[in-house]
C-alpha cells in the first residue's frame, strides 16, 4: 500500500475520534476537511502551525506502548477559553476573552484534551489491532509560532500529519508525530484489512486471532463533566432507554448487533443476539458516536 494512503488513513481515523470528542464535550466543534500528509523537518513543522493563532494551549502526548510517535493539538487561547466552559457546564464561548487562562480553566481543558488523545490513541490501534499507550498529556501554553515549532521539531519525526478543527470559533489543529517505524506497521496492518480472498476462500489464521473490544450498551446520558465527576455514591442517572427496547453489541466502536440482556446461572449478564446488522447500519448515529469516550455511567460494558 502506498505510503501516503497510510498516513492519511491513520490521519482520518485520528481525526474522527478526537471530533467525537469534541462534539461531545464542546456542542459545535467540528472538524475541517481530510488530513494532511506533510514531511518533518523545519519547512514541515512551520507548515504545520501556520494560519494558526497564539498564544494557545499545547497538548502532547507520546504513545510508549505498542508502537512509536505521538499527537500534538494546538488550540489558541480563545478557542480553549470557550472549551474550558463547555466542560464546567456552561456555554462555550461564556467565559470573558483576553488574559491569560486561569488554573480551573487550564485543569478543564487539559482533561478535554486527555479524553481527545486517549480517543487518537485507541483509534490507532483499532486499526493496527493491538493495544496503544499513551503518556500523559503535557499541557502548557506556547506564546508565538516558533515555540510551536519548537515543540514539532524536538521529536524531529519524518512525517507530520495535520487536522484541523474549529473549538468554539477557534480553528485549532491536530498534528501526528509519524516515525518511519510507525509507517511500515500500519502499511502491514491495512494490507492484511484489505487483501482479497478468493470466493470461498477462510480468513487467515492471523488476522482470526487480532483482538477486538467488544461490549453491551443499555443506554446513555449527557451531563457536563464537572457534574459527573461530581456524582456521589448511591445517585441515580437517567439513561435514554426503556427498560425493554434491545441493547446495542458494539464491536471496536462499531454497532455491529442488538439483542437482550439475560442473567447466567452463575449470576453473569449475557446478551442473547436478536439481529446483526448489516455494514450500513453498523455505525452509531452522529450524534451518539461517543461510545469510546463516555464515562462509565453513560454505558454498560460487559
């Protein structure tokens, strides 16, 4: 497979996983056409923050398991401000503009940013088929564009992948740090998704034995973050459901069946499949294409 296939398809599948995100924790976010495959070096890193506002809050991460590079998204301050009201409840936008960001604010922000990068990270290896790590977010705030450039120059990676993104008005960007390690594992991996078998022919043991997650959702609810954080032991959160409408089976982020929830003699929950959906219907509806990133009393897992 092609070099820049692979990139761009690593790119996509980065991009929609932190767009989920953003549209579920800043109503309004969306992202701004395909990515873009670029080269590393000075021309490619200056190319990767230009047209970009600063300052801006900087969000990095590096994978240490699995396989090797890293995601950067830069978000100008107005951008951040507005995302940092959204996810203590309020409307994005709310907070007063100008000066710097407070420490409540950056805390909020910085937990929006872990959630997109988790998100970046296990849709990566959704499509290698193994487990992705990432460290921490470094977050901090970088005053000019050649401090961004800094940042996109230290790892000196040899290929950069760009998204871009509009956070509350504020177009912002999601960079892929792409070492050439990283690219021959992924062209591997998409050529053994998209090989063609003969008519008749079984699917090869390897691909068979690649792990995929697999789980149940009885329902789900929308709060702000700071409210669910904030729940005690013993609350009651309303889900969207009836107690006998069928539950969504969802494999690797895909609605893949639906079925009812039954109890083992052993006291386990089991899920009795009433119907497999076809490929067209796997995907969730737009506006509950979260699943990756709720938190745990939005969806059951079993």
């Amino acid at each position: 497979m092609a070099l820049e296939v692979a990139l761009t398809r690593m790119g996509e599948s980065t991009a929609e996983a932190v767009e989920r995100v953003l549209q579920t924790v800043c109503p309004g976010a969306a992202r701004g056409g395909a990515a873009t495959v670029g080269q590393g070096g000075d021309e490619g890193a200056e190319q990767a923050v230009a047209g970009l506002s600063f300052p801006a809050v900087a969000a990095g991460v590096s994978y240490v398991d699995g396989v090797t590079g890293g995601n950067l998204f830069l978000l100008p301050l107005d951008g951040a401000r507005g995302l940092a009201a959204a996810m203590m409840g309020d409307e994005a936008g709310a907070s007063p503009p100008g000066g710097e960001l407070s420490e409540l604010e950056l805390s909020a922000v910085g937990e929006a940013m872990n959630q997109m990068m988790s998100a970046a990270a296990a849709a990566t290896g959704a499509v290698l088929g193994q487990e992705v790590r990432i460290s921490p977010p470094d977050i901090r705030v970088v005053d000019d564009e050649a401090a961004a450039i800094e940042l996109l120059r230290a790892d000196a990676p040899p290929h950069l992948l760009s998204s871009d993104f509009t956070v509350a008005g504020a177009p912002s960007r999601l960079v892929a740090l792409v070492p050439n390690a990283f690219v021959v594992r992924m062209e591997r991996a998409l050529e053994s998704q998209t090989r063609e078998y003969t008519s008749g022919a079984p699917m090869g043991n390897a691909l068979r034995a690649v792990p995929v997650r697999v789980w149940a959702e009885l329902g789900r609810a929308r709060m702000p973050a700071g409210s669910s954080l904030g729940l005690p032991t013993g609350s009651v959160v309303e889900l969207d459901r009836e107690v006998d409408e069928p539950v969504d089976l969802y494999v690797d982020g895909m609605r893949c069946a639906t079925g009812r929830l039954m109890v083992a003699e052993d006291g386990s929950l089991q899920l009795a499949i009433d119907e497999v959906l076809g490929l067209q219907n796997a995907a969730p509806p737009a506006d509950q294409q979260d699943a990756l990133t709720e938190s745990p009393t939005q969806s059951q897992e079993v």
